[in-house]
C-alpha cells in the first residue's frame, strides 16, 4: 500500500447571514496548510458577518494546522469580526481541548450552529 500526499481542499461561501464559510476538507497538516492560508488570505473579513470555518470533513489536523487555525483567530480579532469552528469530530475535539484551543475558539456541531453563535 502506498502512502499518497495528503490532500485539503477548503470551499468558500458566504452564508445567508453574511458570516463567510469556509469548509476544509481532508488533512490540514505542514503539506496542506497553505490551501486554507490562501483562502484566509482572499477574506475580506471586515466586510464579513464574523468567519465560520467548517471542519467536518477534517480528518487530521497537526500543530501546523493548529497554527493556521490560530492565525485565522487573529485576523478576524484584527478585523473585529468574530470567528467560530464548527464540525470538529470528538477525537480533533479532545485534541483541541488538550492543548487549550477551547479557550480561544468556540466550537459548534454544524455552521447553522456556529453562525446563530455569531450573532449573539
């Protein structure tokens, strides 16, 4: 069996609210992390309801994408717009909660749930 590169593909949306969405899907680690920069970068988050990013699809994550994640955090504080993660899985969940991200993001079971967060 032979290992493939991974793959991260991030989708970008503006949600009905106006809260932009962006949904990484696949590993976000040292090889894919530029994939959800360059979508951070192409943000106008203060022209945005606050930054959804939607980790559904998030198989992996490493301390590269925790980086990145961290830096999405900061732009949108930059900005004045609020940011939330929606979707993690319990075992990215528990990770995250280990290493204390828990106390910088806020962490929803879907988009809808991440964007009515936004809002209040």
């Amino acid at each position: 069996m032979t290992k493939t590169d991974p793959v991260l593909t991030v989708d970008r949306h503006t949600h009905p609210s106006g809260a932009a969405v962006l949904r990484a899907t696949g590993e976000l680690d040292h090889h894919t992390a530029g994939a959800l920069l360059g979508a951070l970068d192409e943000l106008d988050l203060a022209r945005s309801g606050g930054l959804v990013i939607d980790l559904t699809g998030l198989s992996y994550c490493d301390s590269t994408g925790i980086t990145v994640l961290v830096t999405a955090h900061h732009r949108a504080e930059r900005a004045g717009r609020p940011l939330a993660l929606a979707g993690l899985g319990s075992d990215l969940r528990q990770m995250f909660h280990t290493v204390g991200l828990d106390q910088i993001f806020t962490f929803h079971d879907d988009v809808d749930q991440a964007v009515n967060a936004l809002r209040s």
